[in-house]
C-alpha cells in the first residue's frame, strides 16, 4: 500500500525528494492544489494536519465546499483481452458493464484494509 497520511477524514500522498531531503505531500479530494512539507516525519505530519486545518477554515470562511465533489463515473483503460473476458462475463452474470465493475470494485474495497 502507497504511504498516505490521514487526518479529520482527508488524506494525502506522501513523497521524498533525495536531492532537496524533504518529505512533502499533496492534500488528495479536494478540487484545490494544497501542498505541504517537512524535514522529518513529525514535521511532515504536523505540515499535514496544519494544512488541513487551515484548508478547513478558508473554505468555511468563503462558504466553499471543502470536499471534491464526485459524478459518479470515470473512464478506465484496460487491456482488450481483458475488456472482452469482463463482458462476457457480465453477460454470462446477466449484469450490465457497469454493474459488474461496480460489483467488483466494491468486493475489492471489502478485502482490502484501507480507511476511507
């Protein structure tokens, strides 16, 4: 699993730059570009919270939404095989395309740990 942070809710990636030796991450669903970094681990983290906190307020301050708001679809690109198995095993489970990506998306985020 990718290094993440999690705080109030919101998380964010994580990343080192070898050259500049600092850790810095990127707040992640949210429609606006926030960035934040540190030069250990504790200060990444406290650059984390911190910036979620002040995110917080100016949203709340200019009446803005604070989460990215999501339609509901999005394009993925597989494998032609593999888009070919998927429909006909669809077909074969009398569902739709998106019926079954939505079925199997949800089975995997039942198997794996991840707090969302």
């Amino acid at each position: 699993m990718k290094d993440v942070l999690i705080y109030k809710d919101y998380i964010s990636s994580v990343h080192f730059n070898a050259e500049d030796e600092v850790f810095y991450g990127k707040i992640e669903g949210i429609d606006d570009l926030v960035l934040f970094e540190g030069n250990t681990v504790g200060e990444l983290k406290q650059a984390f919270e911190d910036s979620i906190d002040d995110y917080i307020q100016t949203c709340k301050k200019y009446n803005k939404d604070i989460e990215k708001s999501y339609k509901g679809s999005f394009n993925v690109r597989i494998n032609p095989d593999l888009h070919k198995k998927v429909t006909r095993a669809a077909i074969k489970m009398g569902l739709s395309l998106n019926q079954f990506m939505q079925k199997a998306v949800e089975d995997e985020l039942n198997h794996i740990e991840v707090r969302i």
